[in-house]
C-alpha cells in the first residue's frame, strides 16, 4: 500500500509541474510532431477553404438550420 501511495504522489507531482511549466511559459499547447502539415496531410479546408469567417458562418447557418423541430420525428420516452 505504501508503494501505491508513493507512486500517487510523485506522479501528482509531475503532473502538477507540468501544469506549472505551461501555465509559466504562456505558449499555446501545441503537437509534438508538428500536426497534419508535417506528413502531407495538412492543406486547405475542404469547406471554407482556410477562411476562418467561412467557417464561421458555416457554423452558424447549421445552427439555424438545425433550430427547426419537426415533432413527428420525435419520441416521447414518458408515454407508455
């Protein structure tokens, strides 16, 4: 018991100064390999094409088209 709660410990430890280490260097959190640019994958978005307010208004015309409620679709678990 007594190892457990020494392995507990220390990786409490490590990972409170891991915390402390990104929390110090104020950098965004980023991928270790450098994310899909790095093995050929990364290029333009197939939706908005790497606009960022393309893809924004993409979101917000989903949202809009999905706020309509059709009831007969709906099921209601209440009922028996």
């Amino acid at each position: 018991m007594a190892t457990f709660v020494l392995t507990l410990i220390i990786f409490g430890l490590v990972i409170t100064g891991m915390a402390v280490g990104v929390i110090f260097q104020d950098k965004p959190i980023k991928g270790s390999c450098g994310g899909l640019n790095n093995i050929g994958l990364g290029g333009k978005c197939d939706i908005c094409g790497s606009d960022t307010s393309k893809c924004e208004d993409e979101v917000d015309a989903e949202a809009t088209n999905n706020a309509t409620f059709d009831a007969s679709m709906a099921y209601d678990a209440t009922k028996k």
